[in-house]
C-alpha cells in the first residue's frame, strides 16, 4: 500500500506527540500547526440605554423599555393594563390622561394602549414615543389621517382632560393630519410647569372626589372656560 506524504506527518505528529507526553520532551515546532487555534476575545456588549438623542418635545430617546433607562410599564389603576411611559412626573400626567379616557370615554382593555416604541423607523411626532413621553390609544379605531372618530360628548371631555393637564398635553386630532388616537406631552423636560402639574394631578389622586376616576362634567361653565382657553392658546 501506497502511504501517502500526509498521512506519514500525521502518524509521526500522533507518535511525536505520545513520547513528548510520557518522556516530557518539548514537541518540535513544526507540531504546533496541528494545535488547537486560541479564540479571539469577544468584542464587548455595550448596552446602551439612551440614544443620545431628545425626541421632538426635548425629552431623551431609549433605545428599549424595561432596561434601566427612563422609560418603564406603568399600571394604569383601575383599567387593569400598563403602558409604558417616561416614570415620574411624565408618568403622573399621561397616565391621568389615559384613566380619564377610561373611565369618561370608553372602557380599555389591555393592549389599547400604546406608550413606548423604538426610534427606528418612526419619523416627526411620533418619535415622542420613544422618549415615553406619548400614547396611542387604541390606534386601531383611530388611524392616522382620518378624523371625526369621536362623538360631540366625547369631544368634550377630551378638551376637558386636555385643560386638566394646562395645555401641557397635546391631542394629535388637533394636527394637521389629524392622529386622534395620539396624546403627547408638549412642552420639554427644563418647563418647571410640568413638575407643578404632577404634584397638582397627585393631589387629586389622593383627595376623594377629584381626579381621575370621578366622572366630571365638561360641560359646567368653569371647567368649559378653562377648556377653551386652553384650546385657544394650543391653537396660536
């Protein structure tokens, strides 16, 4: 039998490298073609949170939610589901906000509401979201560009939740193209305003009777007033 060149250097590498095993013997160098290569370092994981770039409103963009960040699922008391929002004050207001639908306009069911969403892929506006800082509620029954999704009452107490939050929040239906499912909060993280109303919107929470949850009538002069003022002042 023919034995080949190959072959005869791997008998010879096996044998050379039993005897360097019992007799200590350093293996020749040539042996070391045949050693196992060492694995390269993996390159670090960098996790970053923060994008390093503020959504349209001024607030700091995530890259994800749930991740040590700023944006975090929030409970939605009394509507049995969670969005996720920028925590602290902004979570007081839009939280307010979506209670208020709840309880005023039509019942919510989980997954009506949309809170955070990633930056790629999303364009103007709706890149709020991915500062926690906007909802969508129930996008599906109100899709971008189409108008006229709510009736008159319910128009109402949306101007009124809108005069609740000092016209701090804004309402997509009032865009050019119109987002009715779309609320966002309008002004950036350096306005002191926002930090007032949270503690405004915390105090109604635990004082009996005001807040959301309590179902109020948009209609009665005062609060019709304060809704048209603050509409008047959105629509500059």
């Amino acid at each position: 039998m023919v034995t080949s060149r190959r072959t005869l250097l791997r008998a010879v590498t096996g044998t050379t490298a039993v005897i360097a095993i019992q007799t200590g013997l350093a293996l020749p160098a040539w042996s070391a073609v045949r050693a196992k290569p060492i694995p390269r370092r993996a390159k670090p994981v960098t996790n970053r949170i923060f994008s390093g770039r503020n959504s349209p409103n001024g607030w700091p963009i995530n890259t994800k939610a749930d991740a040590g960040g700023s944006v975090w699922a929030r409970p939605v008391a009394g509507a049995g589901t969670t969005v996720e929002v920028s925590i602290g004050d902004v979570e007081v207001i839009l939280v307010h906000v979506v209670r208020r639908f709840h309880y005023e306009i039509d019942t919510l069911r989980p997954g009506e509401v949309i809170g955070f969403r990633k930056a790629a892929g999303v364009k103007g506006y709706q890149l709020n979201h991915a500062s926690g800082t906007a909802v969508d509620i129930r996008p599906g029954s109100y899709p971008v560009g189409v108008g006229g999704g709510f009736f008159p009452a319910q128009l109402e107490v949306i101007r009124d939740i809108l005069a609740d939050c000092e016209g701090l929040v804004s309402w997509g239906g009032d865009f050019t193209t119109p987002d009715e499912a779309h609320f966002q909060l309008a002004v950036p993280p350096s306005d002191a305003r926002v930090a007032a109303l949270a503690v405004k919107l915390r105090e109604w929470t635990a004082t009996p009777g005001l807040g959301a949850g309590v179902i109020q009538n948009p209609l009665a002069p005062h609060r019709r007033d304060a809704a048209l003022r603050v509409q008047r002042r959105q629509h500059r």
